[in-house]
C-alpha cells in the first residue's frame, strides 16, 4: 500500500528515451509551460535565417548552418507534437522573410500563405524530434541523416506543386552562385542540391548535440561527403566544348509606365546594335502591349529591328487578343513578320490571375493583385530561331515566374533547345529582393539542364549563364541598355543526368518520408498496446 500512496522513484516517473513518445501519448497531459510561446517564437525568428543565404544577402555559406537554430529547438520539444508545432512556426518565418515583397501583390494574402506553407515543416519538427531527442543512439542519428533530408525535399516539394503556386525559395537555390555545389544539379535537379544542404545541416546538429563520440564521427562523415559531392559531380562532367557560340543582346529599358514609350526605348536600344555581330536580340516580358498579330505599325518596327540588325528579335507582348482577354506571349520576329509564339502556361498566383476569384477576388482591392486573369497558354513548345547565318538555333523560350519550374526547362532540353531564353519584368519589386532570387534561377537551370540560360528584363535583372550555371555577364537593376554576351553552346542532343531521369529525388525523398510515417504510426501502436 505505502509503495501506491508514497512518492514515485524516479525510475517510474521518467520513461526511457526510447519511448517518450508512447508515455507522453497515453500519460496524462502536461500543464503548459510558461516558456512554449517563446520557444515558438524563437522557432519564427530561425526561420529567418535561411533566408540571408538567398539573393540579395547573398551569405550562400550560411545555408550549410542555418538550420541548426529552428532544428535544436524542434529537438528539445517537450513532445512530438510540440515539435511539429515549432517546425510550422519556423516554416511560417521563413515564408515571411523569403517573400516579403509579395506583400504589395497580395497584401494580407501573404501571411496566410505562411501559415499554410509554413504548416508543411511540422513534418520535419516531429522527424527531428522523433530521431533526434536525447540521448540520441547511434542508429537513430544515422536514420535522421536519411530522414530529415528527405522530409525536407519532400516539404519543398509539395509546395513547389503549380496549383500551389510553384516552386520558390527552395534551399538548394542558396548555392547559385557555386556552379561546383551546382554539380549536383546537373545529376538530380534542385531537390539534390537541397537535400545536400539538410543532410549538412542535419550533421551539425548531430555533432553539437550527440554525447557519444561514435553518432558524432557518423554525422560529421556524412557532411563532408554532402559537401564533397558536388565539386565532385562538377569534376567528372565534361564542359561544353567545340560546338560553337551564338551572341545575344539582353534588352533593358528600365523602368517606364507608358507601354509605347516602354516600346520606344527598347527599340531605340536594339537600333544601336546596328553593325555589331549578333545571332539573337531577346526583349523582356511585357515590353509591348500590342497585339502583334493585328497590330501592323508595331509589327513593321520589330520587323525592321530585324533587318537591320541581322538578327531575330523575341519580344515580350502583354496585349488583349481578339478572343478580350489578355495573354503573354513570346513573340520571334523575323524580317518576314511573326514566325511563331509561345503562350505563358504557368501563370503567377495574384500577379496574373486570382486563384478561386469568386472567394478571393477582394485582394484585388486591397493590393495590386490581378484586376482580370490572363489567358494561360496550352502547352510549351521550342521557337524556331535561327542565327544570323541561317543555321537552326531552337530556344526554350519562356515568361517570367516559368523560371522557377525545373521540369520547364528540362522539357526544353530535351526537345532539342540549344539555349534557355527567360523574359522577365519585375518593376512591382525593383528595390526588393525579388528580382535577385528571381535571376538566380536561370543558373540553376543552366545548371540542370547542361544549356546556356539568358535572362531579359525590363527592371530588374538581365543576365547570361554558361551550360554549368557561372555567371558570363549581367547589367543589375540600375542599368539600363543592352547586354550583349557570347554563349558557348553544348553539342546538340546533349542530356544531363538530370535531364534523362527527372525528378526521382523527389520521388525517393516522397518514399523514405512515407516508409518513415508508416514505421513511426507502427511504433506509436506497439507503444500504446504495453
């Protein structure tokens, strides 16, 4: 009687490690600590600090540590729920701060997009939690580098979905600027890159926190491989050699409200180029609001540009089409007329259309969201472009936001595009950001997809990215003019790993991720049946 009524050992008071979980899922709740709020708010906070590796900071080695802060602090959660708690507040700051120049797009939109993307890194709090609580074993560390990384990706890689908006501010984007830790692009897209950067990261906190020396050696093995992975992919693949070079002209005319001044200027710069040896003059989005199709005045200057200068021009036009509504396009026009266009198909959410307008149409009224949805295209296809000697040039030509999708430019490869053409205009954005993160992009791509990228805006950034993704040339967001780079090509039929495989990171990182709910759901029910 006296050991039912006396005060409990603490040995039956403190479950083991190894099963927390089923104690804290069958034991009587525990009171709330006054400190939760504040490691939730910490949890905001780190989620900030991945953000200072991506364009504009710029701090691309801070993203093999950034994670620790919001990771040690999913660790040291109380409970499992409360780790995935603290892992959709971290999600939620790092949306914030990696999109805040969203907010005149979308206004009070973009918290909500925060809470609902944020709530996708409540899988990697409870992971880390699960496998990494003390005292962390030697077999739960080495799960938690396979793991983690793959809750992660796959993380990113649901809200890279395009209903959802598509990808942005994935974490392998931190290393842009890094065409060797690019390597790994070449042989598993993005998704590889971040899973390399989390398997780091995962490794760090491993190290700072493990008691025994042996799941520490373990952890810092794995982030030296991670780390040495791609200089060592970048190595062993072969740079583009002795298949030619075309050169572009970038067109940036700047800032200008007016559409047909907006016009003018481009023209009046492409009109310079006259007596240089170019292959192709690229325009960015939207640089006219003419329907070239029926729009004959506007139609003949391009056509003239064309002639005199020796070279194809691809214009942006942002214009109502015969059917009233408005579409993207980009436009190829020789000195005949229009040989052939491509329509946006990924459109930007609020910027050019309001998904659920019925619901949501009143952030249109609170910000400078779409007043009307844009027509969005059928389907991608090559442009026909040729250089200025007549020999075929295709080029996976595409409008703006399309940038951020791998599988856009991986379809362009392997249809035979020799070069990736990205138009762009970020004047909403000019001062933010945004037009960084947004260029950085196309070197990831390049990257990929083993092709020389180009970027041309109207604001912001125009840029141009050899096959590996460095950086040959760019004019920034308080330049105007025309930036003319030659672009060595890779040899026609070239693939990339990437290219020919796809996005299997991913789909392993859905599968690992899968077999770890299940497993962990299978431990939960053990647990709770004694």
């Amino acid at each position: 009687m006296s050991r039912r009524t006396g005060p409990t050992s603490p040995a039956l008071s403190t479950p083991p490690a190894d099963h927390a979980e089923g104690a804290e899922r069958t034991g009587p709740r525990e009171p709330r600590a006054p400190h939760r709020y504040r490691a939730r708010l910490g949890a905001l906070a780190a989620g900030a600090v991945p953000v200072l590796a991506f364009p504009a900071p710029g701090q691309a080695w801070l993203a093999w540590i950034a994670l620790v802060p919001g990771l040690l602090l999913m660790q040291r959660a109380p409970g499992g729920r409360e780790a995935a708690v603290r892992g959709w507040w971290f999600g939620a700051g790092f949306i914030l701060t990696a999109m805040y120049w969203l907010v005149p797009s979308i206004g009070p939109g973009l918290p909500v997009l925060a809470v609902l993307f944020g709530a996708l890194q409540g899988a990697v709090g409870y992971t880390v939690h699960r496998l990494l609580r003390p005292p962390l074993t030697t077999r739960r560390a080495l799960l938690a580098l396979l793991v983690v990384p793959a809750v992660w990706v796959s993380a990113e890689y649901a809200r890279s979905w395009p209903a959802l908006g598509g990808p942005w501010a994935l974490l392998g984007a931190t290393q842009w600027q890094h065409p060797a830790v690019l390597g790994l692009a070449s042989a598993g897209g993005i998704w590889l890159v971040s899973a390399a950067v989390a398997t780091v990261n995962t490794g760090v906190l491993i190290a700072l926190t493990a008691v025994h020396w042996r799941p520490r050696a373990i952890a810092a093995s794995a982030a030296v491989l991670a780390l040495a992975a791609g200089p060592a992919l970048f190595a062993l693949r072969e740079a583009p050699t002795g298949a030619g070079a075309v050169t572009v002209a970038l067109v940036q005319p700047g800032i200008v409200e007016d559409p047909q001044a907006r016009f003018d200027a481009s023209a009046r710069t492409t009109a310079a180029l006259v007596g240089q040896r170019i292959d192709l003059v690229v325009w960015g989005e939207s640089s006219t609001t003419a329907d070239l199709d029926h729009d004959p005045a506007a139609l003949d200057v391009l056509r003239d540009l064309a002639a005199t200068t020796g070279a194809q021009v691809i214009a942006g036009e942002d214009a109502r089409k015969a059917d009233g509504r408005i579409s993207k396009d980009a436009v190829l026009v020789s000195p005949a007329g229009v040989v052939d266009r491509y329509r946006k198909i990924r459109l930007v959410p609020f910027g050019e259309y309001i998904p659920l307008r019925p619901a949501l149409g009143w952030i249109a009224g609170v910000s400078r969201a779409a007043g009307e949805n844009r027509a969005p295209g059928t389907a991608f296809h090559l442009l026909p472009t040729v250089d200025r000697t007549g020999a075929p040039l295709p080029v996976g030509a595409l409008i703006c936001f399309e940038s951020a999708f791998p599988d856009m430019a991986r379809t362009a490869a392997r249809d035979g595009a020799r070069v990736l053409v990205y138009q762009s205009s970020t004047s909403t954005f000019q001062r933010t950001w945004a037009p960084e993160q947004h260029v950085s992009l196309a070197a990831i791509r390049a990257a990929e997809t083993g092709r020389p990228a180009v970027q041309a805006s109207l604001t912001g950034v125009s840029a141009a990215f050899d096959a590996q993704g460095r950086e040959l040339a760019r004019l920034g967001t308080d330049s105007t003019g025309a930036l003319t780079v030659r672009l060595p090509l890779t040899a026609p039929g070239t693939l990339t790993w990437y290219d020919r495989v796809g996005d299997v990171v991913p789909a392993g990182a859905l599968l690992i991720t899968a077999g770890a709910a299940v497993a962990s759901v299978g431990a939960a029910r053990r647990t709770a049946l004694g």
